[in-house]
C-alpha cells in the first residue's frame, strides 16, 4: 500500500504523533513487565481460557495450531534471536522503541511473540462491554460506534497479506484505528502506527483459514463478539493516565 493512501485508511492524522520513547516502556504496553516496574523475565504465557472456549467464533483447532505452534514458535525464535546479544533481560517494550537498529529475527519474532500475548488477552468467551468513558471516547473521535467498527474492519480487511489491525492511542490521547505488516505493531519505532496499542486483530491466514476459508471479512465481523473489552478498558484507562 503507497504511504498516502495508508495515511488516508487510518484516518485522523494520528500516525504522526509518536509517543516519547520512555512511555512506552512502562506496564500498561508490556507482559514481561510487571505492575511495580520490574522486568519479570520472557516467558511464554498460558491461555486464558481453554482451546473450545471461543467456538463456534473461532473453532478449537484454529486455536490449538495457532497457540501451540505459531506462537510457540515465535517465542522460542525469539528467545534463540536475543540469545548472547546482552538483550537476554531487555523488557520487549525496550527492544520495540529501538527495532530498527536490531535483528530481523528479534524483531519478526518478538513482535509475533508480544502480539499474540496481547491478541489472545483481548478475546474472551465472556460476555463484557466497553465501559461509558471509552464509548464517549470512540464517538469522539470517530464520529459514532459504527463508524470505529468500520475503519476497524476496514483496516483489517485491507491489510494485503499478513499482518494486524489496531485500535491505538496517540500522544495526544486521541484514538485511532490501522494496520501493521508481518508481525509489526505500533509500539516499534519502524512502524508508521506509533502509539499504544489498545485492541489487536491478527489477520494472517492461519489466524482463521480452517474455519472461515478466503472469507476474512466474516472473520472480521465474528471477532466482535468475543472481544475482551474489559482488557481493553483496563489498558485505555490506564494510557490515559500517561
């Protein structure tokens, strides 16, 4: 996709603001640290709900391939990646504001390794809703509830390839919506969507291929109904305190 019709798909302008480097090492944007500020190590986490939870969404064996072989895997390349560069006890959110200057395989794989954390935390079986304040949020800078839902599709459907659709906070605490190539998220300094991620949608193939095919867009359109909003509540409140 040419710059400037990216540009134009996020909408807002909100790709220009970056957030300062320093905010985005901090709890609310990464898993490896913990509320008090202390790294806690890379681990591969656990699923927080079981491999049928999400049915008939996205179906079991989506879920068993995705989590225990891509992701899997994108963890263990990435502990292998970081291994002997001094980088071993770098928080993720450290190693993102400065991706440019390392490897292709730190950054594909911790990139795969940190969004599918984050992917996985924002799905639940559970019934959930965006709190009143996020709401007034998304009509604020979206016009209205379906106007977010449809740049959000949009972006998702989009993404040519593989990649991930975002909803973002930027420096100015304004929301926004785009996508990310590969295993790029906003949090990396060589991603044109700078800011904190908030809401995550993976888009690559093996994300839904077994059970919705060539179909994306229905993809798209059941993810809706089982997003974790009180994952995003709990990381949209705690950005606005930045």
């Amino acid at each position: 996709m040419e710059r400037r019709q990216f540009l134009s798909t996020v909408g807002l302008g909100a790709v220009a603001v970056a957030l300062p480097a320093e905010l985005l090492a901090t709890p609310v944007f990464d898993f490896s640290i913990n509320e008090n500020g202390d790294f806690t190590g890379h681990s591969f986490p656990d699923l927080p709900y079981a491999f049928d939870a999400l049915e008939p969404n996205i179906d079991k064996m989506t879920m068993e391939i995705h989590y225990d072989r891509h992701h899997r895997g994108y963890y263990n390349k990435f502990i292998a990646a970081v291994e002997g560069t001094g980088h071993e006890s770098t928080p993720l959110s450290k190693l993102f504001a400065k991706v440019s200057k390392l490897s292709s395989g730190i950054r594909n794989n911790g990139g795969g390794y940190y969004n599918h954390t984050l992917f996985w935390n924002n799905m639940t079986p559970d019934k959930t809703e965006p709190t009143t304040k996020l709401k007034k949020a998304i009509d604020d800078n979206f016009g209205s509830w379906e106007k977010f839902q449809e740049q959000f599709n949009n972006a998702a459907a989009r993404r040519f390839g593989s990649g991930w659709a975002w909803l973002v906070m930027d420096a100015k605490k304004k929301l926004f919506v785009g996508s990310t190539a590969n295993q790029d998220n906003p949090l990396m300094d060589v991603s044109d969507l700078r800011g904190i991620p908030l809401l995550a949608l993976d888009v690559w193939e093996h994300a839904y291929y077994l059970k919705y095919q060539n179909k994306r867009p229905d993809y798209i359109s059941a993810f809706w109904n089982v997003i974790n909003w009180d994952e995003v509540n709990r990381r949209f409140q705690k950005a606005l305190k930045l």
